[in-house]
C-alpha cells in the first residue's frame, strides 16, 4: 500500500519522483529525518550477476549521525525503507 498522506516539508516518491543524479536529501522514516546522499539505480554499476530487479530505484546513504554509511533502499513496489524526502 502507497503513503499519501503529506509530511510538511517533505515530497512523496510515489508522486514526486526521486532525483535522476546524485544528490543530497534528507529522508523521514518514521520520526527521525536522515541527511543522505542519494545514488539513483545506475545499470552501469552492475554486472549481469549483480543486476537488481526492476523495482529498485536507488539507495540514500545516511552522510552523518550515528547511522552514517546506513543505506536506505528505494523500491517501486514497497514502502519499506522510506517514502518521504526533500532535496536539499
């Protein structure tokens, strides 16, 4: 099931899509808000062995606090690591 209820401040990547470069956001999971830097699915990256799914959009990886170097997943098809964001 999609989240569409608005967070103030923060875009939904269901309606609003994640950036196509990297850049630096700050992602809301749950309460907390995380500064990232966002690494968009690049298929050069991988190998045919490596390749994810379709669904996988990228990773924002926490820069900083006590999760930094933690990675957040984005899929198409889930919710589970995060919804909201913000460019910043």
């Amino acid at each position: 099931m999609k989240t569409l209820e608005q967070k103030e401040g923060f875009l939904n990547r269901h309606i609003n899509s994640l950036p196509d470069s990297i850049c630096q956001i700050e992602i809301l999971k749950g309460n907390e808000v995380y500064l990232c830097t966002w690494f968009p699915f690049d298929e050069s990256e991988y190998s045919e062995k490596t390749m994810p799914s379709k669904e996988y959009l990228g990773t924002a990886q926490v820069i900083e606090g006590e999760y930094e170097g933690i990675g957040f997943h984005a899929w198409e098809h889930d919710d589970i690591e995060f919804v909201w964001y913000a460019i910043i």
